[in-house]
C-alpha cells in the first residue's frame, strides 16, 4: 500500500533479517530501544482483527524466537512483546506488526501502568459485558453455520469499522 | 497446594531445606504450586472469568491499566514467554484477537494493547507467562513511550548481531516442520533457496500446529487453525487504492464488509 512504512520496508534489504511467505522479521529503524525487532505479515493488513489466524500464530510464534535471539545475542534481561492494536493504542503504523522489545534494568524505558482502582460494580458490569458478547459471537456463529458456511455474511451497508476508517485516513 | 496454604513457621523451614535437596524438576513442581496463576486456574483463588478452553482461560486482571483488562493465562505453567510451545502460543495468540473483536465491540474501545514481560527488567512481576490484553483509548496515556530514530549503520549492527541465532533457532524448525506446500501453490520450494534473505520454511499453519501426538490441546489449535482458514476469505480487507497488492486473490472483500459482528462470529 502507498506510504505504509511496512510496505515499503519490504524493499530495504539491510532491514530485514528474514523472512517467510508470510511474515517478515526486521528492523526498524524508530525504535524505542536500540536492539527492538519488528515482526509484521507481509500483506497490508491495518489491524489484528484483519490479520489471518495462521499468519498471525506465526507472528507471534516468530516474535518469541525473535524475544530469544534478542535475549542470547545482544545481552538483555528480558524483553517484551508488545502489540499496538489501532490507533486508540497509539498504532502510528498502518500496517500490522508485532514489537520485541530488549530490556535492561534502568534502560529508562517505562512500560509499567498504575493500576486503576475499580468498583465491585464496575467488574461486575465489565464481566457481563464482556461475557455477553461472547455470548453474542458465539450465537451468531451458530446461526451463520445454520444458514450453511459458504453464504456471504449479511451485510449492513455504511457502517463501517471505525478503526479501518480511520486508519485507512492516515495510510 | 493446600499445604501451601496453611503453613506454620516450622513447616516454611522444613520446606525451605526440602527445596535445596530437590532436582530442577521437583523444584519446577514445587513452583507451580506456589504459583498464584495456576491457583487460579486450578480454582484455589476465585477470579473473575471471561473465557477458558483446554488450553488456556482469560480473566480480569485485579490490578487493571484499564476496564477490561484481560489475562491470557495458559493452563500449562510456563515462566516465560520463550518456554512456551509453539502451538500453545499460536493458540493463545487466535484467542488475543478473537478477545480483541470483542472489547472493541463490548467496551467501546478504539484499541487493543496485546503486552508480554519476560523476566523481571522487563517488569514482569509474576511467575507464570501471561499475555495481557488491554483495551485502550485514544489519550489514556497506558504504555506510551518515546521511539527514536536510529541511523543504517545500527540497524545493520542489530540486524547482524541477531540473525545467526534467530536463523538457528528458526532452522531448527525448518528440518522438522513441513513446508508450506499444501496451503501454497506457488511456494516454490524454500528450503533449496539461497538468497541473501533466507526463507523461512515455515508451514503456514501447519507451523502453529505442529502434531505433538501426546496432547490434546494440539488437536484443538489444530482444529482452530483449520477454522481459521476456511474463514480467510470472509475476514481479507480489499484496499481501495490503486495498487492492489494481490490481485489474484479474487475473494478479496470489500473494507466495508468487515464489522465486528462479522468478526466476532469466527468467535468460538
């Protein structure tokens, strides 16, 4: 896709440290720390949600060899795996991709939260609503079997995800 | 495990020298039942459920970046991520996105925050691997962090630095998985390549399911896997800018035939 800087790092030789049909293993070069890799699909994909489950297994499968090699080879002490998933999680690339990050105690990177003190009732409703969506997933999944699998999805004109939306804007 | 809960002073000492005469192995055993996560999965402590399989179960963490801040906790106990089976983390990665649609759908959220800590530096502040799931929205400032940009002449520096290990630790796979051939007409054969990139000889799904004949949670990534293909179609996004990258892939959908609900319904 035009401007996708994933897209066009699949053109840069010395980035990329290997790749399959599918995925690619890299190197950025906008890094949080020096040492961070970069595994994306090959494919433009905007988000997870779109990725392919195959593709994506062998993303994170591919980030965990990655989180090892990084781990042996340029002395870290941990690594983290980290996916930022459409813009509200700060996705400044268009394009699908998983980050291992190499750490090291007082490397100044700051990747803790403050925990957000919550109400009983507050978890209460997020359970519910969370359940009840599954719910929901699931029971549409069995009605969409019962119509048999190879009828298209009905579809529901001009509502489209907001995520690909928006993220399509900025591609 | 319920000795471990009601413990006297003598009975910590007792343990305490039973532990430096244990083997690695007992010693892992031993671990595992002091583990708060496998606690959990085992029910010892109570948690606020949202999905469980075979293989792993998601709860709400109790010390949330954000409401609905999910755990994937496999069944297995596993210290890091890196000690993870392939497929058991294939798996876990298939019940991240399908837990994602979800929270995008149920929560309002505008992102998904998929997190994995692997040893202490890297502030992981449990003994059993878990991957965090957590719903985010523009400006609510979880896990912002600064990049830089880095100059070639690193990069080359990293990329040399990692790739012969990555290589190994990925060809070692390559003798034992089964090319790709099945799912891809055209591969034409990776493992007699020898490019500057080499390619990765990894089955496009069998990699992730990989027959480990002894466990049952294989034959049910293995079933999901075969699920998520026969779905592919339904879930491709078709760019509506000129270049379309593959065109022979006649059953690209239209971006606007995805919606959640759509995606959700591969939910099992």
């Amino acid at each position: 896709m035009d401007n996708c800087e994933y897209c066009g790092l699949l053109q840069r030789d010395w980035q990329i440290v290997a790749s399959s049909e599918d995925v690619v293993i890299a190197v950025k070069d906008k890094v949080a720390v020096l040492g961070q890799i970069t595994i994306f699909p090959k494919e433009h994909f905007t988000i997870m949600e779109l990725v392919p489950e195959p593709v994506l297994q062998q993303c994170l499968i591919l980030a965990n060899k990655a989180s090892t090699a990084i781990f042996e080879t340029l002395g870290s002490q941990g690594t983290n795996v980290l996916i930022r998933n459409g813009l509200g999680a700060g996705q400044d690339v268009p394009h699908f991709g998983i980050e291992v990050i190499p750490r090291k105690e007082d490397d100044g990177l700051n990747l803790r939260w403050e925990p957000r003190p919550l109400s009983e009732d507050e978890i209460e409703m997020t359970q519910q609503a969370l359940l009840s969506a599954i719910f929901e997933a699931e029971k549409g999944r069995q009605a969409q079997h019962n119509q048999g699998a190879d009828k298209p999805i009905l579809q529901e004109k001009g509502r489209t995800n907001y995520l690909i939306k928006s993220l399509r804007r900025r591609a | 495990m319920e000795d471990a809960k009601q413990m006297t002073e003598d009975q910590i000492k007792l343990l305490q020298e039973k532990m430096k005469q244990m083997s690695p192995a007992e010693l892992a055993e031993f671990q595992k039942q002091q583990c708060l996560f496998c606690k959990i999965i085992s029910g010892a402590i109570s948690s606020k459920k949202i999905y469980e399989d075979q293989v792993c179960l998601a709860v709400l963490d109790i010390a949330p970046a954000s409401i609905g801040h999910l755990l994937i906790i496999p069944r297995e106990h596993y210290s890091i991520m890196p000690q993870v089976p392939d497929e058991v983390l294939g798996h876990i990665m298939v019940i991240a996105k399908r837990l994602s649609q979800i929270m995008l759908k149920a929560l309002r959220a505008s992102g998904t925050t998929v997190f994995a800590a692997n040893g202490g530096a890297a502030g992981q502040r449990s003994q059993h691997f878990v991957l965090h799931l957590i719903p985010r929205k523009e400006g609510d400032h979880v896990l912002d962090f600064p990049e830089k940009i880095i100059p070639k002449g690193l990069v080359e520096k990293v990329k040399a630095a990692v790739e012969g290990r990555l290589f190994e630790l990925i060809g070692v796979k390559r003798a034992v998985s089964p090319a790709s051939l099945e799912a891809d007409s055209n591969a034409s054969g990776p493992k007699n390549r020898s490019s500057e990139q080499p390619e990765l000889a990894l089955a496009k799904s069998k990699k992730a399911s990989r027959a480990k004949p002894e466990r049952k949670d294989i034959i049910l990534s293995k079933r999901k896997v075969n699920s998520a293909k026969a779905n592919y179609p339904k879930t491709k996004v078709k760019s509506t800018k000129k270049n379309l990258t593959k065109q022979k892939e006649a059953s690209t959908a239209n971006a606007e035939d995805i919606k959640l609900d759509d995606i959700a319904n591969l939910f099992k």
